[in-house]
C-alpha cells in the first residue's frame, strides 16, 4: 500500500515589464520567448525529460499551456517517494523552474515573469510541504483548509 500523498505545482510565466532605464539591447526576451526557453531546457534535461513522455502513468497529469505559459503537475494519492525516478523527473522540472525564477529575481531591468509552487499534502494532518520561488508564488497555487460533514 504506502504512504500516499496529494502533489501539485505549478509555474507561470508572466508578461515582461521593463523598467524605464533599460537599455534596447536589454530588452530582447519576450514571455512567450522565456516560457519556451524554460519548457525546451526542461524537456531536454536528462532527468526531466522523462516527465514529458506520455508512456508513463504519472504524466497523464502533467498540463503544459502554452498560450498561458504554464505547466501545471497536480496527482492525488500519489506515492511521492525521492528514490522514484517519475519523483525524481518531476522534482527536477520544478528545480528548474525555482533556477529561472532566481535568476530574474535580482534583475535592475525587467521585472521577475517567472513564479512557481510546489505543495504535498500528506496522509498526516501536519504533513504539509510548501515551496515557492519567484515575484509571486501564492498566486500559482494555495493549500485550502475546510471541514466537511459526513453524517
């Protein structure tokens, strides 16, 4: 059976705003361009291209929009285990996603397009996994608490 957890992430990339000051041979990235940059680097990673072969069950759940520029991951009872090579691809497609939103984040010129979230809620009550990079990663995603009634 298994420890069985529920696992989403997210990235997005917005639209690039510059800032008044930067010069045009800055300004040559477009979010269309970044987002494609970000999917081919993810695609032809060694580890993570792995996630982007639809053979493999775990993917089924992998959405890519490229009309938004977002990937989207979100699997319910999943055995989320790091020595699973499908964990292993899927964590680093996120790692890669926390690299470009890094990246942008100490830019003078442009504003940070990229944000990303990642969250495992375990079988536990307080096992709970929360992680996120970029200008505004809580968009992306948020763990919703409620209480339902069974009787």
């Amino acid at each position: 059976m298994g420890y069985r957890s529920e696992v989403a992430y997210g990235v997005k990339v917005d639209d690039i705003v510059y800032s008044d000051d930067t010069p045009e041979t800055e300004r040559t990235m477009s979010a269309d361009g970044l987002f494609l940059l970000m999917l081919t680097e993810m695609q032809q990673d060694p580890i993570a291209e792995r996630c982007f072969d639809k053979t493999h069950e775990i993917n089924e759940h992998l959405t890519i929009d490229k009309l938004n520029r977002t990937i989207v991951f979100h699997e319910h009872d999943l055995k989320w285990y790091e020595s699973f090579i499908d964990v292993q691809s899927h964590e680093r497609v996120y790692q890669i996603a926390e690299e470009y939103a890094e990246e942008y984040d100490g830019s003078e010129y442009v504003n940070n397009p990229v944000s990303c979230a990642f969250i495992r809620i375990g079988e536990e009550a307080d096992d709970v996994e929360e992680r996120g990079s970029g200008y505004d990663q809580w968009s992306v995603m948020n763990v919703y608490r409620g209480i339902e009634i069974n009787i």
